[in-house]
C-alpha cells in the first residue's frame, strides 16, 4: 500500500506551491516508512541528499515524516532559521501533530508547508528573478 494515495500526492504538491508562492524559498516533504535514528538526525541528512543546503538564501524547509514509526521533524537552513522566531518550528510541529493524532497526515502536513510559507514570505518574499531551485513533489525514501 502507498503512504500516500495520487489525490493526496497532489494535494502536498498544491500545498508546497501555494506555500512557496510568494516567495524565494524552498520547501520539500520528505517521507519514507521507518526511521531507525532520531528524526531530526534523518531530517538532516535528508536536508543534505536533496540539496537542500544549496538554495541561493540558504532558505530551505524540511519537513520529514516516517510513517510506521511515526517520528517527523522540520528543518530549515541557516538562512531561515536565524530570523523565525525561537518556538515558530516547535509551534509548527504542534500544530501538525494536532492533525496527526486523528490520522489527517496530509491536513498535518498542508498546514506545517502553510506556516513556513508565511515565515518565508514574511523573511525572504519573492523578487522577478525567482524561480524554482528545487522539485516541489514528496520525496519518497527508502533509507540511505
């Protein structure tokens, strides 16, 4: 079974792209079945592996889910995470989990991609020569 239906699929794909409209930012999803490490550390070199390290404004957003062990974490780089607030990624990750308790991944998922939209229009908002550095589709993963 997939962990995500097509519709779903689309509908974090819509939610990256309303999310990263205004913007220069980058957000990607990263989800994969089990997690054997601590989920910030995998969130981290997930960061890594997709380049997210490499956008223009070091502005990138991770958001990290392993659904069988049901661990998730947000990262963001340097660029971000030195002008959010200091509990903006800690508010992010309640709000999400008031989703994921009742089993609403994607409603979970949507509105962390929602929140650090807002955070990234607010810090780094989009100029005419933006464009996309990186995919906006879920990456699936299957462990390094």
């Amino acid at each position: 079974m997939a962990l995500f239906t097509e519709q779903e699929q689309q509908q974090i794909r819509k939610a990256i792209e309303a999310a990263e409209r205004n913007t220069s930012g980058e957000i990607r999803v990263c989800v994969e079945k089990t997690c054997s490490e601590e989920a910030l550390d995998r969130a981290a070199t997930y960061f890594k592996q997709l380049n997210m390290h490499k956008t223009k404004l070091r502005n990138g957003v991770l958001i990290y889910l392993s659904t069988v062990d049901r661990k998730f974490a947000i990262i963001g780089d340097a660029g971000i995470h030195k002008v959010v607030p200091d509990n903006f990624w800690d508010q992010t990750k309640d709000v999400m989990l008031s989703h994921f308790k009742f089993g609403n991944l994607t409603e979970g998922i949507a509105a962390g991609l929602k929140m650090a939209g807002e955070q990234l229009q607010k810090y780094f908002p989009s100029t005419d020569s933006d464009h996309n550095e990186l995919p906006d589709d879920i990456a699936f993963m299957d462990g390094i």
